[in-house]
C-alpha cells in the first residue's frame, strides 16, 4: 500500500506547482522541476539541485565526504537528513527518471 500512496502524493504535489507529472515524457518544465528539487533538498541554485539528485541517484549515503550541495562541508555537518530522507526507496523511481532527463537537457546544452 505505501509504496504506491506515497509516491502519489509526492506527484500531486509535484502536479500542482507544475504542471507535469514526475512520470513519463516530459519536454519542457526541466527548470521548474529543478525549482522543485531546490525547495525540497533546500538549496538555492539549479546546479546545487542537480548535484543533490545526482549524488542522492549514485551513492549511498556517507556522512564523510564533502557534501553535494557544494558549501565545502562534510553531508554528516550539512546535508545528512535530506540525502537520508530522499534515499527512501519509494522516491527512488521518480528520481531516477528525473535524473535521466535532467542530465539529457544539460548534455544537450554543453
Ligand atoms: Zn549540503
């Protein structure tokens, strides 16, 4: 049961800011999703949303390395409750989806 009703509730939350569901094709809204990531891992850049992602996406979590959101601290002194947070298995899918996509739109910019 939980694993479908939370993921439902994050992407109605998602919808209502949006526009867009955090599943499926998504052309456009790329800045706004990020905005949402920024809100969420409480970051104030697009580039910091993305590192969060990616980092939360690639690795497990370890409190020792410099945290992603690139303000030169250790996670365990800076982000830790969010990476954690986010980590949860039920965020998991959307996340990777949004990664995938966000990572297209950047190579595409290069
Ligand atoms: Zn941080």
């Amino acid at each position: 049961m939980q694993e479908y009703v939370i993921p439902y509730f994050f992407a109605v939350e998602y919808y209502k800011k949006y526009s867009t569901y955090p599943f499926g094709e998504r052309q456009h809204g790329n800045k706004g999703i990020l905005s949402f990531y920024m809100e969420k891992f409480s970051v104030n850049t697009y580039d910091k949303a993305f590192n969060m992602l990616k980092y939360i996406v690639m690795n497990s979590y370890r409190g020792h390395i410099s945290c992603p959101c690139g303000s030169g601290k250790r996670i365990r002194q800076c982000h830790k409750n969010t990476i954690i947070y986010w980590q949860q298995e039920k965020y998991r899918k959307i996340f990777i989806e949004d990664y995938y996509n966000l990572s297209k739109e950047r190579k595409a910019n290069e």
